[in-house]
C-alpha cells in the first residue's frame, strides 16, 4: 500500500470560554456551589491539582499506548508475520484507523474550543477525513479489488485534498502569545517562518524532492504531484514550529506533538516519494506506514491533550523563548553543513540549491539587522526606564513635587557646606496645613488630592527659583532655602507661605480654606547636620501650632525639651484607649423648678498614670486631629449606655443619658452603627439616649450631616444642639434637623442678671425652644443669681455646678439613689 500527504493539526491556543462549561442538573448544580463555597479557594485549588495530576498520569498511559502500538506494528510489519497479505492488510487499516481516530479527537477538540481554535481543529479533522477516505478507496482495491492503483489515481484526490486543508488548519490556530511591538513581532515571525521553510526545502530538495522531480521526465502534472505532499508538509511544520516556539508553556505541548506528528509524517511522505521514484520496494514500503501511523496517532494525542483542559486566554509576552531565538538558525545550519557535504563530495549544488542558499544569507542578514534594531531599542527603553525610576524614588507621586529622600540629600548637602562668620545662611521650613483631616472627610480623598497638588504649586510660587520645595507625606511640606542674605528673606516667605494657604482653593464642586503652620529653622552651613535641621523646623512647627494655627514658628534655644514633652504626650495619648485609661464622668441635667433629674451628660476623662485625671482641654485638640477620635467616640458610646443602662436598674430613676459627638465622626465614622450596637448590647430603650451635636458641626456640610442625623432618628433617639446661639443658626435648619433639645452655651448665661444685654439675648434664645416646641438647657449655671434669672426667664432644664459638676459613676449612683425632690432644696451644687 502507497499513501500519500499527512496534514498536521493545529494549536490549541484560542479562547475557549463556552465549550469549557459543564452542563449538570439543577439539583447536582446547587450541590455543586453548596460544596464549593464550604470548601473554600484552598481546597478548590488543592481539588483543581488533583484533577490536573490525574489528567497528567492518563495523558502519559495514552502517550504509552501510542508508542507501544507504533512499536507493535513496526514488529508485525518488519517480520511480515501472516505473509504478506497480512502485511498488507495490516498497513492499510493500521494507516486508515489512525486517521480515524485522529479526525475523530479533532472534531471533539473542536467542540472544548471557540474561535480561530474551534476553526483551526475542524479543519484538521477535515483533512484527516480527508486523508482516510482517500486511504479507504486504496484500501479496498488493494485488498478487496486485488488491484495494483496506478499514479494518479482516485486514492490521490483525498490525499491531496488533506493538504490544502492542513495548511488552512495550521495557519487558523491562533497565536500563542499577544507580543508588545506587534508589527515588529509580526515581520520577525515572517522572516523566521521564510529562514525555516527554505532551509527545510533546501535539505528536502537535495535529499529527495531532486530526485523525485527527476523521476517524472516529460510529466509535469505528475512531478508536481509527487513533490506537492513533502512540500506541504514542510509548509505546515514551518507554520506550527512558528506557533510552538511563540506559544506558553502551557499551550506549547499540543502544538510539539502536533510538530512531531508532522515531522513523522514528512518523513513517510519523503520516503515514499523517494520510493515511487526508485521502484523501491521491501521494508522501506513498511517503515512508510509506520511512519504515518504514528504521526497521525500523535495528531491524535495533541487533539485530548487540548480536549483535557481548553486552555485561558494566552498572556502578554515582551521576550521571545530561547528556542524561539534558536529555532530559525537550525534549518540554515542543516542546509549548510549539506552544502559543505556536496562540495566535498565533488557533486553540482545545482541553480535551486545555490538560490536557497543565497536566500538564507539574505533573510539571515534582514533578521540580525531587526535583532540589533530590537537590542538598540531595548537599550533605549532600559535607559528610560532607570530614569523614570530614579525620578519616582526622588519625587512624590501625587504632586510631582522632591520626596523625603531628595530633601534629604539637599539639606545634607547645603548643611555641608563651607561656613563661617559671614558665610550666608539657610533655612529649613516645615509646613503643615490645618484641619486637612477634614476635607478628606467631608469630601473623600480625591478632593484631598486635589487640595494637595494646589498646595504644592501655590508653595512653589511662594519661594525663589533654587529653593526646593517637597512633600514629606500626608499634609506635610518641607522648604531648603539656602544661600540667603538676610535672615529676614526666609521670615518674609515664611509669611508668604502662610498667606497663602488663606486663600480657598477650587475642588471642582466647593472651595475650600485650609490654613497653614510653617516651623523655620535656620543655620550656617557646618553647624547642623540635614537631620537635625529637619527636627528643627519639625520642632518649630509644633511650636506654632501650639500658639495658634496659621502662624509662623522659629526654632529656639530650649525650645527643644518643651516639644519633646509634647511629643511624649500625644504618643501616652495614643495608647490611653488601648491600656484603658479613658474613664466617664457625668454631670446631671435637671429641672429648673423641683431640681428633679432628668438626664446626664457624659463626659470624657483621662486618668493620666502620671499626671492624674486630665480634663478633655488637656488633650482634646490632640485627640480631634489624630486617628483615635473614631475608636473613643464609639468607645464613650458603648460605655455610657451600659453603665447608665445598669444605673437606672439600680436606683430607679429613668434618666437619658447624652454624648457628644462631632461633625467628623458623622461624615467619617459610623455612628448608626455604634448606636446601634450599644442600645443592642446595654439594653437601654431608644429614647433614654441622646446623641448631642455641636451647632457648628451641625452647619458643615450640612445636607451631609442631615442625612445622617435623620438616620439616627430613625433608630428612635433623640438629638440634642449644643453650643446652641454661638453659630449661624436658622429656623430651617432646626426644622431640617429634626431637634429635640437645644443647649444654651455658656457663654449667654455667665453674665445672667448682671448684664442686661446679656440677659436679653438668653431670653431671646429661649423663647425660640418655647416657640419651636423644643425644651431647652441652660448649660454653666454656677451662681444663685443665675439660677433665679433662668426661673424668671422660664427656661425649664439646667446644668452646672450650681447643682451638681460632673461626678465619676459610683457618686452619681450615690446622688441618684436619694430623693429627687430634695435635690433642688438641699443644694445640689454642695453635695
């Protein structure tokens, strides 16, 4: 038997996103997603292994059971067991089943896939149907027919159609891999692909397409079909080695068997032209069939292995393989060392042979010119690569601004000068914005962005051209000046600076205002190091916050030592909560006329290891700007409603209990859900709880800050205004807010039948409760004469020390147990 043209399948290499689904029924799918979420990422991976490793081991029984049967029929043919009907009989089915099955696992492969793949493997089944009808009609006549089938014959139109089919499957598959520069890749695997097919077709020519074309004197159509299978098949092994070496490494191995294949069968289709043109017959006849079995059977093995796991989406690719770079010179190399051997055997190259050679050094020198191309560009983006990252470690990403590190080296660097009597001076500033938390609060972190990228560009319009002007992080900025004249010229930026920072700045939707504290530290070159200048301003800066925001600070003799115990207070500060150092007090709210209790507000405490009991105005300023305001104000939460909830169990009196809470913690933190879980876990009722704001923290962002408040009313608590008349109050915004009580600052009633402009204004603020239907407290009442102004002015609740301060809980249990009514006649204040 003669065969003709094996057509090599594809690459399993496209996307396969439909045909990897499995269909399972309703009650198996939801069994399914039940066992996966208890099962977690851990074990799905452990469980996607297990498969994969059993799928590994029946790949390599089948990769077995190819060899052995290609090795058992070798056997069977080379010892011509059965005579040779037998033999023939052998090599004919052995030939058209491989074909079979290889069609057959092509078309199931086709299935697992979409895409150029799903088109790629069809059309290789095609080709070996192709092949095996072809191989079915020689069959029959050799072995039913008893007919010896002449060349051409009608075998010959399957085969042939095999190899127009092959090559369109081969160039369907799907590239391996998407490489960035894609022209350029795309001309590399063009010159790659030519270097390949001639150096083959050289070695193929002066082998055996010589020969075989001589074979055929006079016979055109038949010299060219004898030569078209080896040459097909040189064309499509150029196209899958071109995919194989471009491919991953998990998509590579259906393309090399698919490779190896083709490779088997160009062999066969070589030895079998070389063959019918010698009138060779005998075991060459034989290893020609085994040639093809195999190769068709390793056709078979590429289409499960791509069946077994269609494979994801290939990555991105920026370097090709080693065996990419390798694999266009081997061919020139072959065709070479064929030439030396023809030289030196005395024999003509021949007009094709030498023209294949010349094309090779040709294509050679084109693709080492793109090589060096590629290297020289490679060096330039290398190039530009290391100076955009020196310029990312030295710059801060936000403003573009000289990071920490860059300052560093300058400060260093102008500190190392040459100094002296007379030398000229420099100045390190620190400059931080005031209340930056703020907006980041009330309008996110990309408006904070923006703010920070104006700061930046408004400082460097505030210093001269050499100065440098860098973001330390944060809302923190440092400023080198050096080579000043006059120490004055860094005082006068200084103030530069912080006028400045009072003009708002447009965020898109709002402007805003975020002032500045600048700390100047200054020094000769050679009497301080770039560090210790940077401690300076630091120094300074704290300094001036402590004076007031929005001011200029300048490091001093001794200023040191103060700061340093500052500093030592803000980090005792930020461990208080965690070691449990914040304690409550609670000072009672009553009324006016009978003194009975009604309420108590819970205020904050620190109960300082060394210091003692430290009231808020001790640390509450540190507290608001740092990160531990959210953490204590949930704690005070929490723990006013379980001790309050336990107090009134214990004594019988009903009273509420009211926290203060702030504008940043409603826009920040998550109040409703504090609330929520401190009614839940102290049981106390809804409305023995008042949440208490400031009426200046009421007004900022105030439809935000609605929104909220109204979702706290909806939790059935009620909402006090604190501080009320000290702002911009307005009936609608009392209307909006939805509040059940107003307090009174202060501020109106220290002066209470002393002053009558004073007491006018308390009593226009208190009708607006009454008016509005809203009760009001009186808060700071001290005196007698207060408490009696208050009754003529019918204000119907007060708080002070003139009935009681602000006791710890064991006391105001005590208070709580006597009699309310003898509150008011047995003075309170004195108890």
């Amino acid at each position: 038997m003669q065969l003709y043209a094996v057509r090599v399948p594809a690459t399993p290499d496209g996307h396969h996103a439909r045909a990897t689904s499995l269909t399972v029924p309703s009650p198996a799918r939801s069994a399914l997603i039940a066992g996966t979420a208890r099962s977690g990422p851990d074990n799905l991976a452990v469980s996607a292994a297990t498969d994969r490793g059993s799928g590994n081991r029946l790949f390599a029984w089948l990769c077995v059971a190819v060899g052995a049967c290609s090795a058992g029929c070798a056997v069977w043919l080379l010892l011509g067991t059965g005579g040779p009907g037998i033999t023939r009989g052998v090599e004919d089915l052995a030939d058209l089943g491989a074909a079979g099955v290889a069609a057959g696992t092509c078309w199931i492969a086709a299935r697992r896939h979409r895409g150029r793949a799903r088109r790629a493997w069809t059309l290789m089944g095609l080709s070996a149907a192709a092949w095996g009808a072809g191989q079915a009609v020689w069959s029959w006549d050799e072995l039913v027919r008893h007919h010896q089938m002449p060349f051409p014959s009608a075998a010959d139109a399957g085969f042939l159609a095999a190899l127009p089919l092959c090559v369109l499957a081969a160039l369907s598959f799907p590239v391996g891999r998407r490489e960035e520069g894609a022209r350029d890749s795309r001309l590399r695997g063009v010159l790659d692909a030519l270097i390949i097919a001639t150096g083959l077709l050289a070695v193929s020519w002066a082998t055996v397409l010589q020969t075989v074309a001589g074979a055929h004197p006079g016979e055109r159509v038949v010299g060219a079909l004898a030569v078209a299978d080896p040459m097909s098949d040189v064309v499509v092994g150029t196209i899958l080695l071109g995919l194989a070496v471009r491919a991953t490494r998990a998509t590579r191995l259906p393309l090399l068997l698919l490779a190896a294949g083709l490779g088997a069968t160009t062999l066969a289709d070589s030895a079998f032209a070389e063959l019918m043109a010698t009138r060779t017959t005998g075991v060459g006849g034989h290893v020609v069939a085994v040639g093809r079995l195999a190769g068709y059977l390793l056709v078979a093995l590429a289409a499960l292995r791509a069946t077994q796991w269609p494979l994801p989406r290939p990555e991105r690719r920026t370097m090709p393989s080693r065996l990419g770079l390798a694999l266009p010179y081997l061919p020139m190399a072959a065709a070479t060392v064929l030439e030396l051997a023809t030289e030196a055997s005395s024999r003509r190259l021949g007009p094709l042979l030498i023209a294949s050679l010349l094309l090779l050094i040709l294509l050679v020198g084109v693709r080492q010119y793109l090589a060096l191309a590629d290297n020289l560009r490679l060096m330039r983006d290398l190039s530009q690569r290391e100076l955009a990252l020196q310029h990312q470690a030295y710059h801060d990403a936000l403003t573009g601004l000289p990071n920490r590190a860059l300052l560093r080296e300058r400060v260093d660097g102008a500190a190392a000068g040459p100094g002296g009597e007379g030398s000229p001076m420099l100045a390190v500033m620190f400059v931080d914005l005031d209340d930056f938390k703020n907006v980041n609060d009330r309008f996110g972190h990309e408006a904070g962005d923006r703010l920070l990228i104006a700061i930046g560009d408004r400082l460097r319009s505030c210093v001269r051209p050499g100065d440098v002007v860098a973001r330390l992080g944060g809302d923190e900025f440092a400023i080198l000046l050096d080579d000043l004249a006059e120490v004055d010229d860094a005082f006068s930026i200084a103030e530069r600076i912080v006028e400045s920072l009072t003009c708002p700045v447009d965020l898109g939707a709002c402007a805003v205002v975020v002032g500045g504290t600048v700390g100047v530290a200054l020094a000769r070159p050679g009497e301080a190091g770039g560090e210790e200048l940077l401690r300076r301003a630091d120094v300074a800066m704290y300094r001036g916050k402590e004076r007031g925001k929005g001011r200029v600070g300048i490091h001093e003799p001794g200023m040191d030592e103060l700061i340093s115990s500052r500093l030592e207070h803000r980090a005792e500060l930020s461990r208080a909560l965690e070691k449990g150092q914040f304690v409550l007090h609670y000072q009672p709210i009553v009324e006016l006329e009978g003194g009975r209790p009604v309420a108590v507000e819970a205020l904050l405490r620190w109960n300082h290891p060394r210091d003692g009991l430290l009231l808020p105005d001790a640390f509450l300023a540190e507290l608001e700007e740092s990160d531990l305001l959210l953490p204590v104000g949930t704690w005070v939460l929490l723990t006013a409603c379980a001790e309050i909830a336990v107090l009134r169990v214990q004594t019988g009196v009903p009273v509420a209990v009211s926290v203060n809470v702030s504008s940043r913690q409603l826009i920040a933190g998550d109040v409703g859900g504090a609330v929520r879980a401190a009614l839940a876990g102290s049981g106390l009722p809804p409305d023995a709880l008042i949440v208490e704001l400031t009426e200046s923290g009421s007004s900022i962002d105030g439809e935000a800050v609605a929104g909220r408040l109204r979702a706290l009313k909806r939790l059935g608590i009620n909402l006090a205004l604190d501080d009320f008349g000290t702002g911009c109050s307005s009936f609608s915004q009392l209307r909006g807010l939805s509040v059940d009580l107003l307090k009174v600052d202060r501020s109106f009633i220290g002066d209470l039948g002393a002053d009558g402009q004073a007491t006018r204004l308390a009593e226009a603020l208190i009708a607006i409760g009454g008016r509005l239907g809203i009760p009001v407290v009186a808060e700071g009442v001290e005196t007698p004469q207060q408490r009696a102004a208050l009754a003529r002015l019918g204000c119907p609740l007060v708080q002070g020390s003139s009935f009681s301060p602000a006791l710890p809980l064991e006391e105001l249990r005590a208070l709580l147990a006597r009699e309310a009514g003898a509150w008011a006649g047995a003075g309170l204040g004195a108890a």
